[in-house]
C-alpha cells in the first residue's frame, strides 16, 4: 500500500476514532444518567425527546454554544493545551484495538506497551490544566488525580503483563488469535480483576474519582473550564472508559472471537458489558478518601500483582 | 522489515492529525457562533463565590514528589518485565528463576520504601 | 530525499526547535512543555529506526514519568513563580561546556556517515527479550540493583529535608 494511502487512511481512522467517543459520550451519559436514576429509585431526564432519549444531544449543542471563560491570570498557553493534552491521547489510545471487519486499525509490534503509554501523557495535561486554571481547587485537583494516575498505572501494567506472558506478544492483533480457544479470563482470574479495578482508577471513576470530588475540591482540575474545553475532559473520561473496556474485553475476553456473529458485534458486547459493570460501580460504592487511595494502591494492588506474576508464571508452565 | 515501521509512522501521524485538528477546529469554528461579554467578575477563580483567600502557586507538600520518584523506578522494572514477557514460555526453568531475581529485587525496594514510610500519604 | 528521510529530518527539526525553546525561554513551565515535545519527536525518530521497543518506552518512561516528575517539582517548590528564571552563575563556564559537549555531538554525528536502519531480526522484541535472557543476562539483573539502589538513593535524599 502506498504511503499517501496510509496516511489517508489514518486519517480516515483518526476522524471516525474521534466521531465514535462523540457518539459514545452521548450514548453513555444518557444510559448513566437513566441506569443511575434506576438504581437510586428516579427516572432521570425526561423532558427532551422521548423519555428524555435527545438530552445529550441537547446538553452538547448548548456545551459548544457556551461562553469561554478563562481566568484573568491563567497561564493562556497552558490552559488552552491541558484539555487537548488530556483528549487527544485517550483516543489515540484506540488505535492499537483490532475491532474486526472494516475497523481493524493498525497492528504495531509493540501494540500493547502503545496502549499503557500513550494514555500516560494524559497525566501532562492534568497537571497543566490545574496549574494554569490559578485556582486552589483545580491546582489540588491537578496534583491528586495525577498522582492517583500513576500510582495504579504500575499494578496495571503488572496485570497486563501477565496476558503479554501467556499469548508470548506484544501485538494487539497476535493476542487475539491465542485466545481463539480459551478467553485469558479462564487462566487469569487474578490478572484480570486488577486490571479492572485499577482502569477504573487510571479513568477516574466512582469510586476512584477523587480528583473530581465535589464536595471538596468543586469538580479538581476541570473547575475553571467552561463549554467546549470542558466538554473535552468529558469527552476523555468516556474515551478513557471506552478504551479501557474494549481493551480489557481484547485482553482478557477473547476480543471478538465467538461463534455465529460477526467479530466487531462480539467485541462491541464484551466491552457494553465491561463499560455497564462500570457505569453500575459507580451508582454502588462511595468514594474513597485520598489516602485510602494510595494506601491501596501501593500497599494491596502492587505487592498483589507481584505476587500474581509468580502465579501467572506457573499457569503458563502448566499450560504449555 | 524497515518499510512497516515507516508506514506505521504514517498512519499514527495520520490518526494523530485528525485527532488534534477535529477539537481545533470545533472550538475555532463555534467561536464565530459563542456569545463573548468579558466581565472583570468572570475572570476571578471560583473559590464558591468568596474572593479567592490565597494564591494557589505556593511551595506545596513533597509526599507527591516521593511518589513521583518510587513511581518512575517501578515503571522502569515493569517495562523490563514487558520486554522479556514474550519469550518466556520458552525460556525454561532456569529462565524463570532469572526474572524471578529480578522480581525479587523489585520486590525489596518496594519493602522498603514501605519500611521508611515512602508510602504513608499525609 | 526519500520519505522515511523527511519524516526523519521532520522530527528532527521538531526535536531541534522543542530543545532550542527549552533553553531559551524564561517561563520554567513552558520550558518543561517543549521538552515534551522534543521527547515526542526523539520518539518518533527511533520508531522510524526501527527501534519501535524504545520508542514506546521513550514515550512510557520520559513523557509519562520523568516529565510529571518535572512538574511535580515545579508546582510543589512553586519555583520560577514569582520571578522568571535567573541567569546561571557562570555564564562563561556554562558556554565553555556547551559548546565542548555540542560541537564533539555534531563532530560525532558528522564523521559517523550516513544513517541506515539496522538490519533487524524477523521478531524484533522477541529478539530483545531473548538477549535479556541470554547473552545480556549480567546487566539485565545488574539492572535490577541498580534500580533497587535507586529507590533506596531517591528516598534518602527526598527525606532528608523533612523532620
């Protein structure tokens, strides 16, 4: 293939990447809003379309109509590069997950390192949009969600890890094809609930989302931005959990692999189901205390997924 | 071999692209259509609608920074268990117990950052 | 000039002008931005060279650790806030040692000759691993002291200060 195809279609790509979270972000506030409204004994948003199915649409032309505000002694630069530094890579992110059919993106060698690094730059434009905003809740906010960022990125890629140990690849694409027979999910049990526990950290959920704990920090990092900047953060908290989800369902599910249908419907199941898990987490549980957070972080989750590596390490000799 | 890694640069320069220029151009283009009415009250920090009591950009506690610091030597070690992760089914016996010295020594410098209370947030 | 060439001068350019930024400017926060993007675009160089395993680790450990790691301690120290950076002490040792250190790199990359992708194995990480395992098995675990003594060394010295 010539190289100006390549790129065309990396543009392609690129620009359905970005149309499908807008898509999905409109999708999954309304079944957030209406699945929470269930559990809590409410019927959530009403009002706009039937059973209020249009309320995001709604919410979001009015979030790209809105004013934007910056404050007078914001650091221009950096606020205006903190919500594109912490989008863009949650999306790029996606272009290393085989989704089958016409949406295969790209198959690198090192596809699943890409996944865990890209995202880390996210943690630049967290602390760059708290700086800048010169505000003490969003300064606060900047510094605490990126140390919870990175402290749940190690026991997560330990986790990952052990999935890299048993397919013996780093490629999205080869660690499909080992799990034609048997979904990681059977062999590593373990693996796999530290991976989901601490993605829901590394996206900044309930009950991880102290960053963003209004009853403290107003809404952390994100506090000063207003219309279209701030809707980029939220467009990157559903990015971050739509890629979170469908690598989880690739790493540990089978991915698409499943009898009868076709692979991007399988793959599309698998991460519904992760992203709902996730979505009804957050209507459960409370939220932790920051100290509770990093507590958990390096005194359970990292000597757990230590421990876990000498386990994985016996499931592959008894495997093979 | 070469011509893959360049078309692989390609498509990620591609993909980037679009994914920076769509948010651009979003914002640049409603910007015709957004009201503008700057206001001096507008462009004070919110502090609940107090005046903001102290500058946020004051020397701040270093527990952040001694993670920071623990954070960058674990990542180091996990991605030198990534690079050797493939080829370990076929490493043998002898193979494992060499990753499981390193993990071992991993493990010891995790035992104490946690006996010099490194990881005690306060 | 090929393809894989521009791309090659383009990062490099982008490399060049991200380092000249981070030198020249007098806002510490902006310095530390550039020197994102210089560690990007040096990212995508060793990708170009076939060198995909460092270019990701490049992006995992300088732009997601070392570069938080920087802003940490900007905003915790609140250093360069309240007056932009000053000039170093020295300023004539300082252009002594630049120059020394820049014109040996330039010296070096010149005589070196033309650059060609290494000729790589089929599996090029599983090749990586295997060496790690193998013929590089001394300092892969010499790796491990080291960063064993690095935690110890780092939380000695980021201790000290406190009471």
């Amino acid at each position: 293939m010539s190289h100006l195809l390549t790129f065309a279609l990396g543009l392609l790509l690129g620009a359905v990447a970005f149309t499908i979270v807008g898509a999905l972000t409109a999708i999954l506030v309304l079944t957030e809003r209406k699945v929470g409204a269930r559990i809590q004994g409410r019927v959530g948003p009403m009002h706009t379309g039937p059973q209020g199915s249009l309320q995001t649409i709604a919410d979001m032309v009015k979030l790209v109509m809105k004013e934007d505000v910056r404050p007078a002694r914001a650091d221009a630069v950096a606020f205006g590069l903190g919500p594109l530094l912490v989008a863009v890579p949650a999306i790029l992110s996606l272009a290393v997950i085989p989704f089958g059919g016409p949406l295969i993106m790209r198959d690198l060698n090192v596809g699943v390192l890409y996944f865990l690094a890209v995202p880390g730059v996210t943690v630049v434009g967290l602390l760059l949009a708290g700086w800048a905003s010169y505000d003490n809740y969003s300064f606060l906010g900047g510094l605490r969600s990126s140390a919870q960022f990175i402290s749940y990125e190690i026991p997560r890629g330990l986790a990952v890890v052990t999935v890299v140990m048993l397919a013996g690849s780093l490629s999205t694409v080869d660690l499909l094809e080992a799990q034609s027979r048997v979904p990681y999910i059977v062999l590593l049990p373990l693996s796999f609930l530290i991976y989901a526990i601490t993605s829901l950290a590394e996206v900044n959920r309930i009950p991880f989302d102290i960053p963003e704990a209004e009853s403290e920090l107003v809404a952390g990092y994100h506090t000063e931005y207003s219309g279209f900047r701030w809707a980029l953060f939220f467009l990157a908290e559903y990015a971050g959990l739509f890629a979170a989800s469908a690598f989880g369902a690739l790493l540990f599910l089978g991915g698409g692999n499943g009898p009868l249908l076709p692979a991007v419907v399988w793959l599309i199941l698998k991460t519904s189901a992760l992203m709902f898990v996730g979505i009804w987490i957050r209507f459960t549980l409370p939220r932790f205390r920051a100290d509770q957070l990093m507590r958990l972080a390096w005194k359970f989750f990292l000597p757990l997924s230590l421990a876990n590596l000498v386990l994985a390490a016996l499931v592959m000799k008894a495997v093979a | 071999m070469g011509g893959m890694y360049l078309s692989d640069v390609v498509f990620l320069l591609g993909f980037a692209l679009a994914v920076v220029s769509l948010p651009v151009f979003t914002l640049a283009a409603f910007s015709l259509l957004r009201p503008r009415h700057p206001e001096s009250l507008k462009g004070e920090a919110y502090e609940s609608g107090m005046p903001q009591a102290s500058i946020p950009r004051r020397p701040f506690h270093m527990a952040y920074y001694n993670f920071a610091l623990v954070f960058i030597v674990f990542e180091v070690e996990t991605l030198l268990i990534f690079a050797i992760a493939p080829v370990l089914r076929d490493a043998g016996w002898w193979g494992l117990g060499e990753v499981a010295s390193f993990v071992v020594m991993v493990t010891l410098g995790l035992a104490y950052a946690w006996r010099k209370g490194a990881l005690v947030w306060k | 000039m090929s393809l894989q060439d521009s791309l090659f001068a383009g990062f490099g350019l982008i490399a060049v002008v991200g380092a000249l930024y981070a030198v020249i400017t007098r806002s510490l926060l902006r310095a530390i931005v550039a020197l994102g993007a210089f560690l990007t675009a040096v990212a995508g160089e060793f990708y170009l060279l076939s060198a995909d395993f460092v270019a990701v680790v490049q992006i995992f450990v300088y732009v997601g650790g070392i570069l938080v790691l920087m802003l940490f301690a900007l905003m915790l120290s609140a250093s360069g806030v309240r007056h932009p950076l000053a000039a170093i002490d020295r300023p004539g040792l300082g252009a002594v040692l630049a120059y020394a250190i820049g014109g040996g790199l330039v010296w070096a990359s010149w005589t070196a000759g033309t650059f060609v992708p290494a000729e790589l194995p089929e599996d090029a990480v599983g090749a990586l691993g295997r060496a790690l395992l193998g013929t590089q098995l001394g300092p892969f675990e010499l790796i491990g002291v080291i960063l064993l003594a690095s935690v110890i060394a780092a939380l000695s010295i980021a201790r000290r200060e406190q009471p």
